[in-house]
C-alpha cells in the first residue's frame, strides 16, 4: 500500500508540472491565426473558366505571425499568401484562384495553411461551387490504338449541348499533320449537335502520336475545345513466305 500511495504521489507531481508548463507556454507571447472566413462559395461557374477569391487572414496574437506555407489539394487551384509575415493585430490575404477545367457538377477543394501559431500550426480553407457544362464531348478523348505504316484509322467524336439550347462550331484545327478532321456535320434530333470525323494517317514511319484538335464555338464561356487524341503508328507486320516444301 505505502508503494502505491508513492507512485501515486509521483504522478500527482508530474500532473502538476505539465499543467505549470503549460500555463507558462500560454501566457508566452505567441502568434495567433485566425480568418475572417474559413470557407467560400463560389456560386455557379461553367467549364473552362476561373474564379478569384482572398480569404482575409488575422493575427490576433501578440507575437508576429509567420505564414511558412500555403498548398492545396488539387493543381487546378492556386493559393498565394500577400504577406509571409504578419505583425501583432493586422491582416494579410491568401489569394486562391480556381480552375474548372473540364471538371463537372459540385466540387471542393483544399488549401492548407501552415503557419508559425503554436495551437493551429495547419489551418485548412475551403472552396466550393458547382461547374456547369455549356456542351459534352463524347469521348473526351480519342484513342486511335495502334495504327499501321500506311493505314488511316477513323473514329467519331459528338459535341452536345447541355446547359445551352444549340450553339455553332466556327473552326476546327488539327495540331498534328498527319490528323485530319472532316466538316463538321449537324446532328439532326431532339438534342442537336455535331458529329466530327476524326482520321489519323497515313503516315510513313514508327511514330506515337499525342496531339489535339482545337475546336473553336460560339459559346459565351467554352469558346474553344481541346479534345485530345492518342495513337501509335508501328511498323506493319509482314506475313511470312508460303513454305516450298
């Protein structure tokens, strides 16, 4: 018993000692991060476009508050911080820019924020919003697979509308020499659209292709399209000689 009633006694007085080194930690000056808001909505944005936003960052501390990083979850967001280092009661931003990209329906993303405050050394901010499609491209990309010296390969690619009633494509450009895409040709039913005709080749030697077509339209946001096309041209296979025997 006079055992126990000793290690009891010793954790009491380690208690004491990590609660004393704490209240000293606190009552130290220190930073402070805190946002005006820790998350924003973006509302509605199509495809394609970009969006700005400045999450107002404070330090509410009395010590100066050392912004060391900013980064987000995802390459279609940037966040810059104004200022790397905030002195005692004032404001800097971090200004995040968003891209939609081909990106559809609601989203969110990260940005994480690491700072010199003791309590929050890894604050996260959020944005959110909803992307809205002006056409759908179908497929998003075109694979030819492999192609032989001398062959042409064709696939079919529709642009609909979806979030607009119709809408005209006013040129096609192809990136690569050997891709070529044909009129564009109307597609006649209740959704509309258009159907491209894509080839590939020929061409006359070993080549991996990775290229686009520009599709350039009268959309009000998605004024121009990059569909992306995969290929591989490889030497064609030659059947072997009949035997004599």
């Amino acid at each position: 018993m006079r055992g126990s009633g000793s290690i009891s006694s010793g954790f009491i007085l380690v208690l004491l000692a990590a609660a004393l080194t704490l209240s000293a930690a606190a009552s130290a000056p220190a930073p402070r991060i805190q946002f005006d808001q820790s998350s924003f909505d973006f509302g509605t944005m199509f495809q394609e476009e970009s969006v700005g936003h400045e999450f107002v960052v404070r330090n509410t501390g009395d010590a100066p508050l050392k912004i060391d990083k900013v980064t987000t979850s995802c390459g279609c967001t940037a966040a810059l911080p104004t200022e790397q280092e905030i002195a005692t009661g004032k404001t800097a931003a971090i200004k995040v820019t968003f891209r939609s990209g081909r990106m559809r329906d609601r989203v969110t993303k990260y940005i994480y924020v690491e700072s010199s405050d003791p309590l929050q050394p890894r604050a996260t901010l959020t944005v959110t919003g909803i992307v809205k499609r002006e056409v759908e491209v179908t497929p998003s990309s075109v694979v030819f697979g492999n192609v032989k010296i001398g062959e042409v390969v064709e696939r079919a690619v529709l642009i609909r509308p979806v979030d607009v009633k119709s809408f005209r494509i006013l040129d096609v450009k192809s990136e690569h020499k050997a891709v070529h895409v044909d009129r564009p040709e109307a597609i006649k039913d209740k959704q509309g659209g258009y159907r491209l005709r894509v080839r590939l080749g020929p061409l006359s030697q070993p080549e991996r292709v990775y290229t686009t077509i520009l599709v350039h339209t009268d959309l009000e946001h998605t004024k121009d399209l990059r569909i992306t096309l995969y290929g591989k041209v490889g030497q064609q296979q030659t059947r072997p000689a009949p035997s004599t025997r």
